[in-house]
C-alpha cells in the first residue's frame, strides 16, 4: 500500500515537471554559471569534475538506492549520464528550469536516447549547498 502510494507522488511530481505547469528558466547568473561548467564536465566525459560538482549522497529516485560513495559513482556515472539517457546531447539544448518558490534549486529535464523526442522522463537536480551549487540527484519519472 504504501509503496503504491509513494509511486503515485513520483508519477503526478514527474508529470508536473515534464508538463512544466509550475516552471521557469533561471535568471540567476551563478546558477548559469554552475550549469555552463557541469554541462562541459558532462559533454567532455569529465568524470572527476562531475564528482567534484556532486553532493552525496546522490539521490537515485525510486527503487534506486543512493550513491554514497565516489566509488560507486564512478560505477554508475554511465547509467546517469549515457544509459537510457543521453546527457551529453541532451545538455547540448536543455535549460535549467526552477519551479516557483524554490529559487534554491533547479533542474534539466531529457529524453531517452533512442527516441530523443516526446517526454523527458529523466530529470537531473540541482541544489545551493553552503559549498555551492551541486548535482544532488538524478531520477527516471518513468520508474
């Protein structure tokens, strides 16, 4: 019961977040500025600058269980970034998007690599820790 609970928060949050009937692009210049230097780490296959850019525990989203360590982050950089999703080609274009009230936070949302088109079921967050902006989780809406 409660785990078809939980699944039917994430569904209606995912499906708020793909329609964007609560979104805006960012006006902050740090939050810009985090971005266009994540995106490059992203694009260049620069694991280490990623990692460097992450808060841990990374969240994984449902049925996931967290990334605790730079281990097993390196472990997973390819399911987050070039598995299902291709986050390179998909940074190429995406705008970091921020709902209403939670200037703190932002997010990108992908599609699948295969298909590149229709829903973005994999949304990328991003928060201000005191060290920053960091990438602090990484979730399929579809799962």
């Amino acid at each position: 019961m409660i785990k078809i609970a939980i699944a039917l928060i994430l569904t209606t949050m995912g499906a708020s977040l793909v329609a964007g009937s609560n979104r805006q692009p960012s006006k902050d210049p740090a939050m810009n500025a985090f971005w266009e230097k994540f995106k490059a780490a992203v694009t260049k296959g620069d694991k280490q600058a990623v990692f460097g850019m992450t808060q841990l525990p990374l969240d994984m989203g449902y049925a996931q269980s967290r990334i605790r360590t730079r281990a097993q982050f390196m472990k997973k950089y390819n399911y987050v970034f070039a598995g299902e999703v291709n986050a390179t080609k998909c940074f190429e274009t995406a705008k970091p998007q921020v709902d209403k009230g939670k200037s703190k936070e932002f997010y990108v949302t992908c599609p699948f690599a295969q298909n590149g088109g229709g829903d973005e079921p994999f949304v990328y967050t991003f928060k201000l820790t005191r060290s920053g902006w960091r990438f602090v989780s990484f979730e399929n809406i579809n799962e």
